[in-house]
C-alpha cells in the first residue's frame, strides 16, 4: 500500500518506520532540517521497537504523483499551511493524528468528506535533537470512516498499519472516540503545561486529580450538548470521571490512572510539555480555545476550561528559549 506522511516528528516517523519494515511504499514530507537528517540517516527509532531505515523524503509543495493514504502528523496549528501546500494531492483516503477534534473539518475543507476518515491516536514518543525517535507508548490507534466517507475500505487502511506494528483497530464509531480523548486530553495538556512533570505524577497528585476532574466534567458536557455519545477508554475514562458518585470518588479515578502511568510508563510526557520545554508554541488555541468558543456558540458553562485557555495561552506567549 502507499503512504504520504506528512510531518516527521514523533509519531510520523513511528508510523512511517513501521510501514516502511513491513513493505509498504512511505513517502515522509518534511522540511528544512529535519529532511536533511531523514535525506541522510533515515528514520531511526528507538524504544517499544528499534528501526533504521531508509525513506524518501519530499519538502512540502513537491510533486507526489501518487501519494495513496495521506496521513498528516503535523501539529493543529501547522495544519492550515500543511493543507495549503498539499491541497492538490489526489489521495485515495486522508486522515490526521492530530490532537482536537478541529482537523476532520479542516481536512474536509480541502479534500471533501467523501475522503476523510477519523483518527484517534493514543501512541507516544518524542523526537530528539539527535533525530532519534524515542518511541514510548503503542496503546492503539482506533481508525473509521466519518459521515459521507466514500473512499477505500477503512478497514483495510487500519489492517495494513495494525499488521505494521501501531495497533490500529478498524471502528464504527470513530466519531465517539475522537471525541472520548478529547474530554481526557485537554486535562492533561492542561496539566502538563502548568505541573512540567511527567503525566503520571500530576494525575497521582491529588491537587492536579481535583482540577483534571473539573476540566473533564466540563468537556464531557460539551461533547453531550453537541450530541456525541462519548466511552471510557485509555488514558482518561471520561465517563466514570463525569459520572462519578462524588467528587471525591472521580478525584480518586484520575489518581489510579496516574499510579498506573507512574508503573506502565513512568517517562511518559506529553508532547505540550516536550513543546513548551523545547520553545515551541503549544497546540492551545486550536484545542483548548476551540473548546471555550464551542461552548459559547452551545451556551454550556465551560468556568473551568475557559479559565486554564487564558492561563496556557499566557503561558504560551512568554518569551522562552530553545
């Protein structure tokens, strides 16, 4: 099967390692200097599994006469200029890993829905200034067609990156699980950014657990206002935090999450944190801002989530260095 990817940092490089050892064709869109180390080293992964592989490498706007299943690693707010430069690709399916719940329409802008499957990515790493991938997390990657989905089987797609190695299960309800981790993440992009710790530390700390738990309630009544039934899954299992007897008892739902992480992966660090340390802009407006502006457009009190946007989007408009 052919694969364009593009962004090579962290999980699209995973995802185009993974594709390229099991024999499909991977081109990686990259630029500047992280084509160079791609052009002269390859994508070279290490952790859950080793990879040193040769890849072709494009800048963004070169011609890719047959790009297949287009996927986009970038980040949400480099999706505006990534989608301009790749607009006139005729790719068979596209799908974004991107955090939020902003791409599927920002991809359906561009290569209508009738192309556009939804993604749901709980798969972790971080991109090293060496060019090494620390790869950390392999929990799934759910994969489905969206509304007026009209493209190659979702199915097969999913098959082809799950016999790779990223666990990539075929879904019905894709829409529901985008939707799930995005309840979850922003409490921990939150977190991450006000705590800088590993994720496993702020969720066991009961202070963060309190706040997580109001930043949870509050998205879950958003995703609800806007009809989307939504699941407990990993990380976060929005619905037992939401629906708890007390919140005390959703207090103690977060902490177990974090005892577990502090186990399974005690390392793990969001990439908002990975960002903010590097001196890269955070992923802020476009998932906690769009939530507050969802919420004002719906009427649902969002107090919480509005207030943690202001303090991540000061946060983020500091001066800081690389």
């Amino acid at each position: 099967m052919q694969f364009t990817i593009v962004g090579a940092g962290a999980l699209g490089t995973i995802l185009g390692a993974h594709l390229i050892a099991d024999g499909h064709r991977v081109t990686m869109v990259a630029r500047g200097a992280r084509a160079g180390q791609i052009a002269t080293a390859g994508l070279r992964v290490r952790g859950l599994r080793d990879f040193d592989l040769a890849c072709t490498v494009v800048e963004p706007g070169s011609p890719i006469t047959a790009p297949g299943v287009l996927i986009y690693t970038v980040k949400t707010y480099q999706m505006d200029e990534a989608l301009t430069a790749l607009a006139r690709l005729d790719a068979t399916a596209v799908f974004s890993v991107a955090n939020g719940v902003m791409k599927n329409d920002q991809l359906a802008a561009v290569y209508g829905r009738e192309r556009v499957l939804g993604c749901m990515a709980n798969v972790s790493g971080e991109l090293l200034a060496s060019g090494e991938v620390s790869f950390t997390r392999n929990v799934r990657m759910p994969l489905g067609a969206l509304p007026g989905y009209r493209g190659p089987d979702a199915s097969d797609i999913a098959a082809a990156i799950n016999a790779a190695g990223v666990i990539t299960p075929a879904v019905d309800d894709i829409e529901s699980l985008e939707w799930s981790k995005y309840a979850g993440w922003l409490a921990m992009f939150t977190l991450a950014v006000i705590a800088r710790t590993t994720t496993g530390a702020y969720l066991e700390n009961r202070r963060f657990a309190a706040l997580a738990v109001k930043l949870v309630s509050e998205a879950v009544a958003l995703a609800q206002a806007r009809g989307i039934t939504l699941v407990d899954q990993s990380p976060i299992p929005v619905l037992s935090v939401a629906h708890a007897q007390d919140h005390e008892s959703a207090i103690e739902v977060l902490r177990e999450v974090g005892r577990n992480m502090l186990v399974q992966s005690p390392s793990h660090r969001m990439s908002a944190l990975q960002d903010l340390e590097a001196g890269r802009r955070l992923e802020v407006h476009e998932t906690l801002g769009y939530a507050a502006r969802e919420a004002v457009r719906l009427q649902v009190p969002v107090p919480t989530i509005a207030l943690c946007y202001e303090i991540v989007s000061a946060i983020d408009s500091l001066p800081r260095g690389t």
